[in-house]
C-alpha cells in the first residue's frame, strides 16, 4: 500500500514537472529536474511525511507520565513541557531525514528529501529552529525543566549525526524517551528532586524504547531473531511490572490511649474498661479481620492499570512474536511498528500506576487517532 502511493505520488510530481516544462517560456532556464516545483497542498503534505507527524501522538504521554510520577497534578508548566518535547521530536525527525538523506536515496526514494519535494537546507533549517523553540518552551517551565531540556536536545542531535549506525544508537534513544519524561516530572514539579523521583517510570519507558530501536537496526534486512526476542522478554518483564498488585499499606500501630481514660499508672499495665464493656468488634465476618487502609481488592485504579498493561502487552508481544518465527524484512518492520504503537498504552499504563487515572485515560485516548492519522500520511 505505501510502495503503490509513492509510486503515485511521484508519477504525479513527473507530470507536473513535465506540464510546466511544456508551458514555460523558452528563456534557456528551465525548473531543476531533481528538485520539481511542488504545490502547496502538496508541500504540506511532504512536511507532514518529514516531520512524521502520526507519530506525534506518542509525546504527550511522556510527560504526563511524568507528572503522575512526581504525584503532581498536570498544568501550565506540563503543557509547557509536553510544547518542548513536541518540538524537540520534530527536530530528531527532520535532523533523521537529512541525516539519511543518501541511504534514503537508494532505499527510500519516495521520502520528501530524495524525491526533492523539500530540499536538505530547508530540512536541517527546520531541525535548528525546533531546537530552539523547544529549549525556549523549556525555559518558560523553570530551570529544572531547562536542566533536563538541554541534554535532551543533545542527545537527539547526537544520535542523528554520529550515534544512530554506532552500537551506542539503541542506548542514545532510550535516553532520550528517559529525559522526556524526566522533563514533564521536572517542569510540573518545578523542582531538582523531581527528577530523582520519577528515575523508575523513565527506566521502565527507556527500557521499552532500547528493546524497539534494537529491533529497528535490521528492519530492511531482517534476519535477526535475536533483537525480537530480547524485545518479547523486555516486554514481559514490563508487564509484569505494570500489572502486579501494590503491596499493602502495612497496618498503623494502635493509637495511643489518653491517660484520663487509663486506670492506674499512664503507660504501664492493661486498659480496663467499664463494667460490662470491652473492646469494641472488628467489623467483618467472623474470623476475618479489617482490610488494611488504603487501597481495596477490585480497586478501579488497580483494574485501569492491569487492562492498559495488557493493552501494552498485546500491542508490542504479538508482532515480536512473529519476528522471532520469520525473522522477515516485513515483519521486522510490523514488530518495529508495534513496538512503537505499543509507546501510548504503556505511558497510559505508567500513569495509572502512578495512581493517576485520569492522565492515564487522556493518553490511552491518543492511541486511536494516532491510528487515523497514520492512515493519511504516510511515516516510513
């Protein structure tokens, strides 16, 4: 489906070109034949293919997952945060595409910068100022956020010119999906330790995020079942963490008693208690005791969270699955794309763990539209 829409979309462009060929005045100048002119509705569109916009979808959720670590409620500095991670995405997108811009050539030629529908300057032009848009957006939130922003969009450049073919490439990725989310803890908290405190939910997203870029390294050849294994285990073992129960509150010692109801010496010998009186029935049937304060069995947050880490679990497992017994270019590519459509419900899943539904809701509810756009425009 996407080889047959390129192919028509550069058949389109060659007759455009070829149209205005045609009706151009014979001044010996004529439209360069690698770069064509390009419509606007169809420049758009080609931004749209750089800048990868379906994949958009899969930023919100870092920051609000960490907002639920730091047990904050999300607000203008989160919305300030989630601005920064967006414009940072898209600088990695368009600094990738120019990057690759002749391995693309000879394997991807329908993407924007091989078929000259944008031209490279105007790509690594786009790469710098969403870098600085999104340390500018960064800044607004605090200096904490600042603090995460700056390595972050480090890490992006660096994993796009020198790291990506290299066996640091994985690692570098995975630490940037880990310093999103440290970003959304920091700007909505406001506060160095934000960071320190949301370092589990960023292992658990950076752990995911390692297992499908290793994965990723050999989608156009395939042939490794090695790095979809690893994935499949990594995958397990997340959902093991996500959905296994919180442990119990340990019960709180017995209140102190007030002296003016003790009988004898404060402090020492047993309370007594009026004539016929005694300690009071723990409520429940008999030979059962009261459940622990806090959290009860069947608790709906409980429930949120195991079905968005199954959610996470099929999404991702499935397509692994099928890498490891056909190790195929094709599959390769559907278990990379699964992984990565596999990023919303485990952020989803990392705020309801976090004891924050309603973050969790928000960002499961991006998991179909990102579907939907994926439908239009394509991001391979």
């Amino acid at each position: 489906m996407l080889r047959s829409a390129a192919a028509t979309r550069r058949s389109g462009l060659t007759s455009a070109a070829g149209a205005a060929d045609r009706t151009a005045p014979v001044t010996g100048a004529r439209p360069d034949p690698i770069r064509p002119r390009v419509p606007g509705g169809a420049r758009a569109r080609a931004w749209a293919e750089l800048l990868r916009l379906p994949a958009l979808f899969t930023v919100p959720g870092d920051a609000l997952a960490g907002a639920a670590a730091v047990a904050a409620r999300p607000g203008p500095r989160t919305l300030l945060a989630i601005g920064s991670s967006l414009c940072l995405y898209e600088a990695g997108m368009a600094l990738n595409d120019w990057a690759d811009r002749d391995e693309d050539a000879a394997e991807r030629p329908h993407r924007p910068l091989p078929s000259g529908r944008i031209s490279p300057a105007a790509a690594l032009a786009a790469a710098g100022a969403c870098t600085a848009a999104g340390l500018a957006l960064a800044a607004r939130a605090g200096r904490p956020a600042l603090a995460v922003a700056a390595p972050l969009a480090a890490t992006v450049w660096a994993y796009d010119l020198v790291l990506k073919h290299t066996p640091a490439g994985p690692a570098a990725m995975a630490a940037a999906r880990g310093l999103d989310l440290l970003l959304g803890a920091a700007a909505t908290r406001g506060t160095p330790d934000a960071v320190r405190a949301a370092l589990p939910s960023a292992a658990l997203l950076g752990s995911h995020t390692l297992a499908v870029t290793a994965v990723s390294r050999r989608e156009t050849t395939g042939g490794s079942v090695l790095a979809p294994l690893a994935a499949l285990a990594t995958t397990g073992a997340l959902t093991l963490s996500l959905t296994r129960p919180r442990p119990a509150p340990p019960a709180s010692a017995s209140p102190p008693v007030p002296a003016a109801t003790r009988r004898g010496d404060p402090g020492h010998g047993p309370r007594r208690h009026p004539a016929g009186r005694g300690e009071a029935a723990t409520p429940g049937p008999p030979g059962t005791s009261a459940p622990p304060p806090g959290r009860t069995p069947g608790d709906p947050q409980d429930l949120l969270r195991t079905a968005l880490g199954i959610g996470y679990a099929a999404t991702a497992g499935r397509p692994y699955w099928h890498a490891v017994l056909h190790p195929s270019p094709q599959l390769t590519q559907r278990a990379v794309g699964g992984g990565i459509r596999a990023t919303v419900p485990l952020q989803a899943a990392l705020c309801a763990r976090a004891g924050a539904p309603g973050s969790a809701l928000l960002t499961a509810a991006l998991a179909p539209l990102a579907r939907r756009f994926a439908k239009k425009v394509s991001v391979t």
